[in-house]
C-alpha cells in the first residue's frame, strides 16, 4: 500500500463516520437501545478497536516493539479499559477523580492500585511525548499520513471530550441545555470515539509500512 493511499483510507472512515452518525442521530430513540448505552454495541466495538490495535502493534512489531516501543501498547490497552468503564468498576469512586487518592471513603488497596494504574498511564504518555513529539511536528510539516492520523486522533479525542457531559459542564455557568440536545451530543460522542481506534490501526499499519522501508534503503 503506497502512502498516498492513507489519506484516502482517512477519507473513507470519516465518511463512514458521518454516515453512521446521522444514522443514529436520525433514528437515535429506535436504536439506543443497541447502539448507545453504556455496554452498547458502539462502545463495545470501540474497546475492542483498540484491544485489536494493541494486540496488532504486538503481533508485527515482535520482541524489538515490545522492547523499545511497547508504551504505545500500554496506553492503547488503557484507552481500551477505560472505554469499558473499568477506571471506576472495581473501585469506589474512579480512579481518575481527583478526590480518587483523598477521600477517606476509598480503601488503601483501591489506592495503591490506582496508583500503579495512573503512574502506568503518565509513563506511557511520558515516554510517547518524549521520544515522539518532536518527530510528529516535523511529519506534521510533511504531511506524512502518520502524522495526519496522528493529528486526527488528536482532534477526535479533545472533541469527543469536549462534548462528553456538556450540559452538566455548563451548569455551573448558568446554562441549561434542552435534554435533546443532550441526547444528541451523546450519541455523537460515542461515533467519534468508535473512529479513534480505527485512525490508531491506519496510523500503526502506515508507521509499520515506513520502518520496513526505512529498513530496506
């Protein structure tokens, strides 16, 4: 697969995006029940998109990814728990609250487990800024794929965040949002999660497709 090819791959998954997206947001009352709820079949396929990545990156990478480069499967598997809501499942309050490591109402060993949790988390993305950052900006310059994909996964996590419990963000600030709207920024959200783990898998398939170049010049 030549590299231009990505960027039409890019296209594709955005369109199929929309096009799910409108979907839902079309027929939201008639399929939430499948598709949107927590456990639903959306979020379901998300946590596995990124188990498979994980497992991917593994898989092709061999021994020398898992040396070198296995924060970029640490932190995959982690976007993949936490989509099933397992920062908060075995704990009593989750463990990326902040009141998580204070309040008297979590267990020790809650904490102590949650400690290990987040200190894998900051080490990934600690080791992934470090030794990549630098190398993304100058691919970003380029225009190389896996910096665009990169780029779009950026854009796909702040903006699904961003719209992740926006009527109670804007609470405090004295602005009420009408529940369907609500509802719909929901299910907008849970789309644009699904198409992050599909823009990882392209971005891996592309760097790997790079490296056996690199390696063969």
């Amino acid at each position: 697969m030549s590299q231009s090819k990505y960027f039409t791959y890019y296209g594709y998954v955005a369109v199929g995006l929309a096009l799910l997206s409108a979907i839902v947001l079309g027929f939201r009352e008639s399929v939430e029940h499948i598709l949107l709820t927590e456990s639903g079949l959306i979020e379901r396929a998300s946590a596995f998109g990124y188990f498979a990545c994980a497992a991917f990156m593994l898989a092709r990478g061999g021994q020398q990814f898992l040396r070198y480069r296995a924060y970029f499967a640490v932190l995959v598997t982690l976007f993949g728990c936490r989509e099933l809501d397992f920062d908060k499942a075995f704990t009593t309050i989750g463990i990326l609250k902040s009141r998580f490591f204070i309040s008297p109402d979590v267990p020790a060993g809650e904490k102590l487990a949650g400690l290990i949790v987040v200190t894998i988390l900051i080490w990934s993305v600690y080791m992934i800024l470090s030794r990549h950052f630098t190398g993304f900006l100058s691919g970003l310059k380029q225009k190389t794929p896996e910096a665009v994909g990169v780029a779009i996964v950026f854009f796909l996590l702040a903006f699904s965040k961003s719209i992740d419990g926006l009527p109670r963000k804007l609470q405090p600030l004295g602005i009420d949002v009408a529940p369907e709207i609500g509802a719909f920024l929901g299910a907008l959200e849970e789309v644009l999660e699904l198409g992050i783990p599909i823009y990882i898998a392209l971005v891996t398939h592309a760097w790997f497709k790079r490296e056996v170049r690199s390696g063969q010049d």
